[in-house]
C-alpha cells in the first residue's frame, strides 16, 4: 500500500482510480486511505454479511432473554470495535 502526504490528494484520488490503495498521512502519522469504490462496496458488502450473520445467531438463540433495542445496539457496537 503507497503513503502520501495529505497535500497530495489528488494524486492518492488518481492512484485509488486504478486499483490502488494509499494511506494519507499529515505530519508523519497515518490519518486516513483512500480506496478504489470496488474495494469500499466489498468491506460493506462484509459489514453486512457479519451484521447478519450475528442477527441470526441472536434469534436461533433459544434462551427466553430480552434486552431493550439500545442494549442490543450496544453489543453490535462493541463487537465491531
């Protein structure tokens, strides 16, 4: 993955434009990647499949707790980090 400073966006925009992933950095320090939209669509593409696979895990689940939607929330929350 190729590094650049933050005044060379457009450069990190052309890069990500052919297939390539660049991290942005300001001051020496990682800050931010700009991604091809292909490699974006597919982490949401992942995102999804986890968020279903653990909302199906949660309903074959036969136990009779209940939690309130924000609790529920939470714990999707903290397992995504």
């Amino acid at each position: 993955m190729a590094s650049i400073q933050a005044s060379k966006v457009n450069e990190a925009l052309e890069r990500a434009e052919h297939g390539e992933r660049v991290v942005i950095e300001r001051e020496g320090r990682e800050v931010a990647a700009v991604i091809p939209i292909e490699d974006l669509r597919l982490f949401e593409e992942l995102e999804d499949e986890i968020d279903l696979r653990e909302a199906l895990r949660v309903l074959a689940d036969e136990s009779d707790e209940t939690i309130p939607w924000e609790e529920a929330e939470k714990r999707l929350d903290a397992r995504r980090g």
